[in-house]
C-alpha cells in the first residue's frame, strides 16, 4: 500500500489528541444535492466574538470546486482536478481575495512507494514548499522543505519516520530546523469498540522544555464516542461526541487545569448539521 503524504504521517495520533476539542461554541448546517452541490453555513463563539463562514463545494467527475467567504470579508476559491493527466496525479489552485499574493499552485502525487506534495505562490517572489514519503506503508521516511524566494533562505526543513502495523503506528518528526524533537504512537486496542489510546511527547532543545500528553477514545456504541487527554501541566480534557442523524454530531467537550480547578474550567458545545 502507499505511504501517503507527510502531513498523513502520525495523524492517527494527532486526530486522537486533538481532534474536535475545543472550548468555544460552534454551529453547522450542510445541505446537498444530488447534483454534487453542498452548502454549508457556520458560526462560531469565541469569547465575546462571533465568527461565520459560508461554503460552497462543487463537484463534477474529477472536478471541484470550493468557495468560501468569512466575516473578515475573505474570499477563497480552491480547485482540485483529480487524475489530472496521469493516475494519481492531483492539482489544486487556491486563491484568496482581495489578497492578491494569495495564489498558490499545488501538485499532489500518490504512487505505491511514495507520495509527493509541490506547492508555488503565484506571485513574483513566491514561497516554494516540497514535501516527499517514500517506502511502504509498514515503514517509510519522509522530508518537508520550504524555500523563500525572495530572501533565498530555506523557512522550512522538516523530516519524519513512520512505523505501521495492523494495531500501532509510532511517528518521529524532526522539526523548526531541528529544534524540536516529536514522537508519537497511536494503538487501537479494540477494533470492536474502537477503543484506542495514544500519546505525544515533544521535546524544544533550545528551551529544554518537553510536553507528554496521553488520551484514548472508546465508543459507547456504534454512534456514541467518549474522548480523554492530559498532559504534564496538569491540563485535562474531554468529549462525548453523538451522531444522532447519519453525518450529523453533537459534540460536548470540556477542559480543566487540575491545579486550578476553581477557576479554570471551560466547556464547548458542537453542532453540525447535515441533509
């Protein structure tokens, strides 16, 4: 099987640690045709802020289109052409308006040894960023690399390694120049149930710092999963997720700082909608 792109690599872990907590209140509704049209509009509360978005996706064959507008008046339009030209191959153009040095090209390339991501901004003095995995799925290296045109400096040197097999998957990632040292693992323990637990150490050698943080998710039944992480600064979090409608969840997620419990609780709710 292929290895994926570098963003693929230790994602298990990450989506298991991180995905749909949050402490803000959000809402979404999706409609779709059977044209290949979604819209989706969402709000979110942040504090005393309120942020929306509304989305458009269009598809056709091998064809989509999106277009997004916020609150701050940001446009963004992507096209992604899948098979473009070749099996495998996959372009996308992304522009954000009224930035005009928005612009960005990108390729993706999925074969059974490697999977290569190229992306250029579309402006004179564009970031260029190149990112490649090779190997298979049970073992493969990967490398990150972004190069500023206009200052003609490496932004970005990155690597990673990933072990796969049925049950586990381990990560090790080498990033900020080499500054920062990330290990992960993710292990399902229960295929049945999906339970699952992971964990996340990050080490900064110019701080001489490091953050451990442990979580796992088990599912209540077949539309009902409950989350837990903490770390080693005491902060603990967790979720209760129900998919009360096929697609459509009700997320309930809190956060505690066990050494400060009386004033630091925060509690988010999540509702997506979708028919």
């Amino acid at each position: 099987m292929a290895p994926g792109l570098y963003t693929d690599i230790g994602k298990k872990a990450r989506d298991l640690l991180y995905k749909d907590y949050n402490t803000h209140q959000k809402f979404s509704l999706t409609t779709c045709s059977p044209h290949g049209v979604a819209i989706t509009a969402a709000g979110t509360r942040k504090n005393e802020s309120i942020f929306g978005e509304l989305h458009t996706q269009i598809k056709n064959k091998k064809l989509m289109v999106d277009v997004k507008a916020n609150s701050e008046s940001d446009l963004l339009t992507t096209i992604t052409v899948d098979e473009f030209g070749t099996p495998g191959l996959k372009s996308i153009l992304s522009l954000v308006v009224p930035d005009q040095r928005s612009g960005k090209l990108e390729l993706q390339y999925l074969h059974e040894y490697a999977g290569v991501n190229a992306s250029i901004g579309l402006n004179p003095n564009p970031m260029v960023n190149l990112s490649g995995v090779f190997g298979i799925k049970a073992l493969s290296v990967g490398v990150d690399v972004s190069f500023d045109t206009a200052t003609s400096n490496f932004t970005k040197y990155n690597a990673a390694l990933s072990l796969t097999s049925p049950d586990l998957i381990a990560s090790l990632h080498l990033n900020n120049h080499g500054d920062t040292l990330v290990a992960s693992y993710y292990h399902l323990v229960k295929h049945h149930s999906g339970t699952a637990v992971g964990a996340e150490l990050s080490h900064s050698v110019s701080r001489n710092e490091s953050t451990l943080i442990f979580g796992s998710q088990h599912s209540l039944d077949p539309h009902t999963t409950v989350k837990a992480r903490f770390n080693n600064y005491g902060m603990a979090s967790a979720l209760v997720q129900h998919e009360w409608r096929p697609k459509s969840f009700i997320t309930i997620s809190g956060e505690v700082d066990t050494k400060a419990i009386e004033r630091s609780t925060k509690v988010g709710l999540s509702l997506l909608l979708k028919h």
